[in-house]
C-alpha cells in the first residue's frame, strides 16, 4: 500500500511546464504553442481517535488562455479572447467595488 505523499506525487507528477504549455501543434507550416493558466489543489487526511478516519481533497482548474504562433521566423502570442473576457469582468468588479469604498470612506 502506498502512502498519501507518494500517492499526491504520481496525481500531480503532470503538473508544472506541461500544464501551462500544451505539446505544439503544426498546422500547414505554422507551429502552434496552447498556454492555459492552471492551478491545482491537494488533500490531506487525519487517524482521528480509536482509528476512525478522516479526510479531504481538491481538484484543478485549466483556463485555455491563447496560444504561441510561430510562422515565418516570428512568434507571437494569440490571446483567447473569450477566457481573457470571462476571467477579466469578475477581476473588474471586484476592483471597482474596492475602489469605490475606498473613495468613499476618503469622502467621509
């Protein structure tokens, strides 16, 4: 039987450089690179008394956010428009709600 650490090694062993960039991709003389943002989360456990045990784990997220181009000699980097958009506006209200407490709470 393997123990929890060696377990949470082999699950996240992928996570790192291979998460974030995808294997490239050629497509009629261009290279394409996919980048994504991605987090992962982990668990843990407890014997607890008389052997009843306890415990709890989490998963990851990848957000596909563009890709490297590369045609001609040049590279350059693609945004997804879409993902951009749907991590930006929550980004943006959260902000403009702080910054409009704190311009509120200078008035007073």
């Amino acid at each position: 039987m393997t123990s929890l650490p060696e377990k949470l090694s082999e699950t996240f062993r992928s996570a790192g450089v291979k998460s974030a960039y995808g294997d490239p991709v050629q497509i009629d003389g261009v290279t394409l690179v996919p980048v994504a943002l991605a987090y992962y989360g982990f668990g843990g456990g407890d014997a607890g008394e008389g052997g009843a045990g306890s415990g709890g784990g989490g998963g990851g997220v990848s957000l596909p956010i563009g890709a490297y181009v590369k045609s001609g000699g040049t590279a350059r980097f693609e945004p997804n428009v879409i993902a951009l958009l749907a991590v930006g506006v929550p980004f943006l209200i959260v902000a403009g709600r702080a910054l409009a407490r704190v311009i509120r709470a200078l008035k007073k």
